[in-house]
C-alpha cells in the first residue's frame, strides 16, 4: 500500500495514524475506495398514472434519475471523510462482527434488485385478486354464522381470534387496492378497497395517502408516517400517560384507530378531513369520500346493535374489530423494530428511499403467512409496491443474491407466530429514542423507561 498522498501543495506528506475503534467497528484504513452516495429519489406516488406506467410489469428501466445512479465510477475517499461519515452515526453499533455496517450505503441500486426478479412477478390479475376477495369474504360469512348458530362461551373466543384475523385480512387485500397491485384499473381498486376497508372501520383513500407518504419516506426519523421513532427531545416532552401507553404492552397494539383520528406524537392531522395536511388539495375529494364511506358503515353498525342488541354486536363485531386492530399494529410495527442487531434510521443527505427501504424486515407468521396474503415479505412490498402479493415470496427469493447481508432471514415460525410476543416486548423495552442530531441514528434506551 503506498505510504503518501498528495498535499494540495503537490508536495508529499504522510498519511495520518490509524485511530482505533471499539471492537465490532470496521478497521479504517488511510484511503478506501467507496461507490459515491447515490440520492435516489422518493418512491413514486402510490396509486398515481405516471409512476405505474414507469414502473409496470415489462417496462424498462425504472425512473431514469435512478438508472444514471446505478453504475457510478469508484472514487477515493480521504481518511478525514471517512471519519467524518462515522461521527455522523449516533445512537448504537455500526457494524457486527464481521465487520458489516448497515448503515453504510449498499453497493448496488434498485435497477439490480429489480432486473433480479422475474417480469411474472410484475403481471397484475385482477381475476386472480378478486378470487382472495372471495375467499375471504365468505370466511368471514362463515365464521360469523357458525358462530352466532352455536352461540357457546366455549366458541367465542376461539370466533374472536379467528374472525379478528380474517378482518385483518381483509385490510391487507384493500391495502394492495390503494398500492394499485391488486389490478391495473385505478376504478376497480378504488371501489374494491372502499368496500374492503369501510367494512372494517379504515378510511380508504385517508389511510391510503398517509401510507403512501410511509412507503416514500420509509426510515426517515422525521418524514416516515408509520411507527417512526421519537427524537429524544420530543421524547423528553411527553408526559408519562403518553409514554406509557407508546411503550407498555397491550396499549401499542390498540394504536389505530388513534392513529387514524389524531396521527403520531409530534405529527398533526387526522385522516378523516380533508384539510389535514395530510393531503394534497386535489385530494380532498377522495378524503371526503371515504369519510362518507366510513360514516355509512358506522350508521350500519348503530342500526345492527340497535336490532340485534350491545352484546351480541360485541361478540360478532367489535371484539375482532380489536383484534384485528392488534394484527395491524403488531406487524406494522415489527417490519420496522425488534431485529436482534440494531438497524439505522436516516435523515438528511443520508437517506434516500433504497437505504430507508433495507432497514424494514421480513417476519415469517407460519400458518398466517398464507391467510394474510404473504404480508410479511415485507423488503421486496416496501421497495416495489406494484408487485402483487401472490408474487412477493418468488420476487423477494430473486432478489436475495443482490440484497445479501441487506436483507435479514426471518426468524422461523411455528403453525403459529408466538414468538413475534418476546420480539415485541423485547423491542418495546429497549427502543425509545433516537438522537436528535446526526444523519445516521439508531434507537437508544430510556433506563427510566425500562
């Protein structure tokens, strides 16, 4: 290795001292040759005409401002930087045993991960789709009739737990209405997903704008929607209620509806109005739209408990209504917390939607992987959202070999998902904050907290 660089005075100085780092940390080396930080832009707006016809099944290159990003030539970065690059991460390890940092801007772009998966992966049927909404919504008749013509306490709960997923189910197939994965026609996405979505209390176009807002900023401390963490100041200024009910079990796992009326800590709006800054002027009438949607339902709802009385509503209606609050929170939440090795959250020129997008996580629900419609594929569904969910698990299997240490197997399930409990309650102990300063944060723990 040459022993000089040169000054900007084309004389000959020596290189610096190698500082050394805690243990775990990469070795820094006085010149090392780094891919220039690419700056991919946003995700294309979920559901609009002009991203689905840059990124549909058969296209060619995605958005050209991320194919020129793709093959840049190496650069030599100074020693100076690289320890510059590392002050900037705050909050938690960089790096694992073997020296990988998951903080550090990967060496491919998304042109390679989506030139991996195959272009069936990318064919929309709508026929297809409409099959699970079927299926679905026949289970759902199914088990509500079996249940109220057997009418036993010994049924019920077994009733809840099993009707209360199936709702979540049904969320996840209008979910894919408002990616527009579930058919190429932005009308029968919108009806299908009104219908879906209002039978179970969800605004549909309301949540669908403010998902689509997560899916463009995915792992950005200030811009992501969903689950985002806490800056610690914004932390610090929540008074203990609040605290303890972001962070103490069941209460995270009831967040939704909350969340649907008055967003997250720090964040104003609900996705109910129209004039929440949420939306976008011409939104406004679909958000009114939904909004009516939903009322209707809640009209319904009155009128069967009105006829049929308060228990028997709760028992067919409400008490899975809850339970699939909980599916919806639990999973939303452990696609983005809970890995065993802490994962980076960006803001400024450190995040770009492929960085954000390699620190969700894939979750395996044995049994439920099929009933939820392979939701926990959840890399591969956050990068590439069009692609259908009957495609993900072939798609996110093509895309391994490229995404390598990137993407984190999944803790294997058995026929039931027990396990995500301890990830849960582990994750909700230990990650509370992050920095309010620097690029690259990970989560930190209040010992207060705990």
């Amino acid at each position: 290795m040459a022993s000089w660089v040169i000054s900007e005075c084309c004389g000959l100085r020596p290189l610096p001292t190698i500082h050394s780092r805690a243990p775990g940390s990469r070795l820094p080396s006085p010149v090392r040759l780094k891919a220039p930080k690419r700056s991919l832009g946003p995700s294309p707006a979920l559901g609009s005409a002009a991203p689905r016809r840059a990124m549909r099944a058969g296209a060619g290159p995605i958005h050209r401002d991320w194919a020129l990003r793709v093959s840049a030539p190496l650069r030599v970065v100074p020693f100076e930087e690289e320890r510059e690059e590392s002050a900037s991460r705050v909050g938690g390890s960089a790096g694992d045993e073997e020296g990988f940092d998951p903080g550090a801007p990967p060496p491919f772009g998304l042109a390679e991960i989506r030139a991996a998966i195959p272009k069936r992966c990318w064919v929309k049927d709508p026929w297809r789709s409409m099959s699970y909404v079927v299926r679905d919504v026949a289970v759902v008749i199914g088990l509500a009739a079996a249940a109220a013509y057997i009418n036993s306490w010994i049924v019920w709960p077994l009733y809840w737990v099993a009707q209360g997923t199936m709702f979540w189910a049904l969320f996840v197939l209008g979910h894919d209405c408002g990616h527009g994965s579930f058919s190429s026609n932005p009308k029968l996405n919108s009806v299908v997903g009104h219908l879906l979505h209002s039978s179970i209390l969800v605004p549909y176009h309301g949540w669908r704008i403010s998902h689509r807002t997560h899916h463009q900023n995915h792992g950005h401390v200030e811009n992501d929607e969903s689950w985002h963490p806490l800056p610690e100041k914004l932390y610090r200024s929540l008074d203990n209620v609040t605290r303890k009910l972001r962070f103490t079990m069941p209460f995270p796992m009831l967040a939704f509806p909350i969340y649907l009326w008055g967003r997250s800590p720090g964040k104003k709006g609900s996705h109910f109005h129209a004039s929440s800054d949420l939306f976008l002027p011409n939104e406004k009438k679909d958000v009114m739209t939904s909004t009516v949607c939903w009322t209707a339902m809640a009209a319904v709802l009155a009128g069967l408990t009105w006829i049929m009385g308060p228990l028997q509503m709760l028992k067919l209606y409400f008490v899975p209504y809850l339970i699939f609050v909980a599916w919806l929170d639990l999973v939303t939440y452990l696609h983005h917390h809970g890995h065993e090795q802490k994962l980076p959250w960006y803001r400024g020129k450190e995040w770009s939607y492929l960085r954000g997008g390699l620190t969700t996580l894939d979750r395996d629900y044995g049994l439920i992987n099929n009933i939820h419609h392979d939701i926990g594929t959840h890399v591969i569904h956050h990068l590439f959202p069009q692609i259908p969910h009957y495609h993900l698990v072939e798609a996110t299997k093509a895309a391994k070999p490229v995404l390598g240490k990137y993407y984190r197997e999944p803790e294997k399930s058995g026929p039931f998902p027990l396990h995500l409990f301890g990830v849960l309650a582990r994750s909700l102990n230990v990650d509370h904050y992050v920095s309010d300063t620097g690029d690259v944060v990970y989560y930190q723990t209040d010992t207060l907290q705990k």
